[in-house]
C-alpha cells in the first residue's frame, strides 16, 4: 500500500521557520512508523533527524505527536493511524532539529523529585523484605520509561517547563509510596511546591498518552491525598 508521511522539518541553524516536507513510500499495515522514518532518512532524504534507539518500546527515546497524539514512533504501527500520517515534534520543548527536541528541562524536572532510594538504616544482612500487599502500592509507578510522551501533552507544562509535570509525579509516587524508603516527607514537600501537583488540572491527556499504559492521573490524585491526609509526613 502507498504510504504518505508528511514530516515536520526545521533546522534553527539554516531555516527561518519550521515547514512540513511529505514523503510517499510503499508499506505494509504492519509496519511501524519509525520504520517508515528509517525509510525516509535510508532512501530519501538523508538530513532527516529523530532519535531512536531500543526500537521495541523501551528506551523511550523516540517520543513523537503522530497524527496530533503523543506516541513513541516504534510501539505505532501503520493500521494504528491509517496511511496518511503527520508526525511532529513533542510540545513543550525546544526543537534541536526536525524531530528532535531539548530534553534537559524534562530531565531536571524529574530530578528534582530524588527518583532514587533513600534509607539511611544500616543494610539487612539479607533483602529489604516487602509484602506483596506494600509492592502493589506503586507497582504501576515503577513501569515508567521516561518517554515524555505524558509530561509534553500536558497543558500546563506547556505553559511553563518549570511545572513539574506527570513524569515527575509518576517517579516521585514510584518512591513515596514504596514503605522501604525513608525520604516521602521530602518527596511530598517538593511535589507540593506551586511547580507541583496543584498546576494538575486532571486532564488525563497523559494517561491516554502513557505508552506504558500507567494510571498516571490516579497517581497523582493520589500524592494529592496523600498531602491532604498528611499521612506520611
Ligand atoms: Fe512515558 Fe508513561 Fe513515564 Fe510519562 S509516565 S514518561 S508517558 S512512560
Ligand atoms: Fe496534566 Fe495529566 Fe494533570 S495532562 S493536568 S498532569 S491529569
Ligand atoms: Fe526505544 Fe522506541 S526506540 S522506545
């Protein structure tokens, strides 16, 4: 079948303003999108730019609006959105080039939550043991990928990249509500700030955006609990 692909392009050192350059190829209804841009950039256009790496769903470095919807290019196949396809860069972060964009303030967003395990009691001569029922409390939150597929869809991280944004929540739910680790109380005071999760007016964009399928609103409905109730303080 023909495919057509129209492909944001723009190039901040050459080009005045961004364009859209199309492609036509032929395909399956199998094929990925990120195939289909390694077609373009193998056999018809070389200066094409994106990132990709795993090509299977998790690096999460192929992040892209497919046909206006965040996706990670390599998880979307051509029977997902049809044979006329727009992919454009992520919102919310400055285009490098073509497809690929800044992700330093995405990543300073998400370390500012600590996304590592604190607990500064002497190491157990054997495993931390957790109960199945305690690991279920954040079992969704550990799935993450770091794609930004979540934070870039959501409305008010594009109004400021300061906005700690769903990833960040994501991660900092991952560790406040692991009952192993020592640092929730400075977790939520950093989830609290006026960067934090009252800029969340449950959208939901980045739950339907998830490559990973997490519950990314719930979570963060429930770190809000979790500050109101003021339970782990
Ligand atoms: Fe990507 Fe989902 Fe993690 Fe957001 S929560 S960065 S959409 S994997
Ligand atoms: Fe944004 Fe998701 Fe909240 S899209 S407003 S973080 S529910
Ligand atoms: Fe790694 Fe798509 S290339 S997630």
């Amino acid at each position: 079948m023909e495919i057509t692909i129209k492909v944001f392009r723009y190039n901040p050192e050459k080009d005045k303003k961004p364009s859209y350059k199309t492609y036509k190829l032929e395909g399956i209804e199998t094929d990925r999108v990120l195939d289909l841009l390694e077609k373009v950039k193998g056999y018809q256009d070389g200066t094409l730019s994106f990132r990709r790496s795993c090509a299977h769903g998790i690096c999460g470095s192929d992040a892209m609006r497919i046909n206006g919807m965040n996706r990670l290019a390599c998880k979307t196949l051509v029977r997902d959105v049809g044979t006329k396809i727009t992919v454009e860069p992520i919102l919310g972060l400055r285009v490098i080039k073509d497809l690929i964009v800044d992700m330093g303030p995405f990543f300073d967003n998400y370390k500012k939550v600590m996304p590592w395990f604190i607990n500064n009691d002497p190491e157990p001569e054997k495993e931390r043991y957790q109960s199945p029922k305690a690991r279920a409390l954040f079992d969704d939150t550990t799935k993450c990928i770091l794609c930004a597929c979540c934070t870039t869809s959501c409305p008010s991280f594009w109004g400021s990249d300061e906005y700690l944004g769903p990833a960040a929540f994501v991660n900092a739910h991952r560790f406040i509500f692991d009952d192993r680790d020592q640092a929730a109380g400075e977790r939520l005071k950093i989830v609290n700030d006026v960067m934090g999760v009252s800029r969340c007016h449950t959208v939901f964009n980045c739950t339907l955006a998830c490559p990973r399928e997490i519950q990314i609103t719930k979570a963060i409905g429930e770190l809000k609990m979790a500050l109101v109730d003021g339970k782990l303080d």
